[in-house]
C-alpha cells in the first residue's frame, strides 16, 4: 500500500477541483449559484475532518514518472 497526502493532492489540484466541484452543483442544482472558491475552502475541510492526514491507497494507483 501506497500512503498519500489526500488534502494536500487535492489543494495542489486547487484550479481543476474549483471547476469540478462548480460544474457538478451547476449540474445538479442548476438554479443555484456558488462561489467555487467558498466551496473549494469548505470541500478541503471537510475532508480534512472526514479523511487521516496521511490516507493508504493501492499501490495501482500511483504512478511515479
């Protein structure tokens, strides 16, 4: 098993998570307008409280170039 620092891959992935996070309520709450950097902030910390600051994955999903 692989140990990976899940807040900090995510906030290195900050500009391509905003856009995810702010096309998937667009689609989901279509009527809803969201501010994709209040939700990013809340996202992280949710994970933050949700996940160990250093997460076990399979060794499958990393990839070392």
């Amino acid at each position: 098993m692989a140990h990976v620092k899940i807040e900090e891959i995510i906030e290195h992935l900050e500009y391509e998570m905003k856009r995810a996070l702010g096309d998937a309520v667009s689609k989901t709450l279509p009527d809803v307008s969201v501010d994709r950097s209040r939700l990013f902030k809340e996202f992280i910390k949710a994970v933050g409280r949700k996940c160990n600051t250093w997460e076990q994955i399979p060794e499958k999903y990393v990839r070392f170039d």
